[in-house]
C-alpha cells in the first residue's frame, strides 16, 4: 500500500507503464467534473470508476481485495478513512472471478485518504474503503483498476 499526494505521482509512474498512464489520467483530468461511471483509458488492462457517495460508519465496513487488478483511489472531493492491511493476516472468503472481488474478515489499520491524494493498493493488499473519518460525509473518488503485472 501506498499513500501519498498526486504532487509526488511521478515517483511511482515509473514504475510501471500503465501506473504511469494511470497518473497521466489523474493528473490530467478534472475528476470533480467527470460523470458517475466506468471512464475507458485503455480497454480492460486500465479504467477508471468514478463515484459519489456517502462515507459509513466503521461498523458497516467490509474488507476486500483483488487478485487481477490494483487499485489507484483518488479522492477529487472530501475524505475518507480507509482500511489496509497485509492479505496473509486476513482470512478469505469465496473469491468471485467476474468482479474481482475477494472478500475478507480480519482486522487492519485506517489511514485518511484527503481530496488530492491518492492510495496504491495491491492485490497483497486488504482494504476497507468509504468509512467516515468523523461524521458521514458526500465524497467522490475515481478509482483506476491497473491490470495487475501478475495478469
């Protein structure tokens, strides 16, 4: 997991050439104007879902990940608490293939994701995001899916 502003996403563009095209998006893109929806970037190997919603209380939270795509959570307006935590100290529930989804029970920590930042999560990496960080709050957060390497 990575937390960090969209000031420093150079550093991590080169990492890949899709996290570099997956920046490009960010940073060259006014996320508060874009609609609700899938936003193609470059077919199924790189998208982006933007949503508007409101944050949750922690106790309806529920940890996930994914085995074929990171996610890149960029927060355009609010902010959020997120969960994150190593996938080996969670236990997995029943992987569904055609959402990506795997979902989890365990316990993480909780960092804040603010409008301009962003969260790098791997699929080593467990996650809970939308919970509030005080009271609820309307957020919208676009959020790249990177094919994973291992893809």
């Amino acid at each position: 997991m990575i937390l960090d502003t969209l000031d420093n996403c150079a550093f991590y563009a080169r990492l890949s050439p899709l996290l570099s095209r997956a920046f490009e998006f960010l940073r060259g893109t006014n996320l508060e104007a874009l609609e609700p929806g899938r936003h193609e970037i470059k077919g199924t190997h790189l998208y982006a879902l933007v949503n508007e919603y409101m944050t949750k209380p922690l106790g309806e939270g529920r940890w996930e990940a994914h085995r074929k795509y990171i996610d890149l959570q960029c927060m355009a307006r609010g902010e959020e608490r997120i969960g994150y935590g190593h996938l080996a100290r969670f236990s997995e529930g029943r992987y569904d293939e055609e959402k990506d989804f795997l979902p989890l029970e365990g316990e993480g920590e909780f960092a804040t994701l603010r409008a301009g930042y962003f969260m790098l999560l791997f699929p080593w990496d467990a996650h809970m995001p939308g919970m509030a960080a005080g009271a609820p709050v309307q957020v919208k957060k676009a959020v790249v899916k990177i094919l994973s390497m291992q893809h």
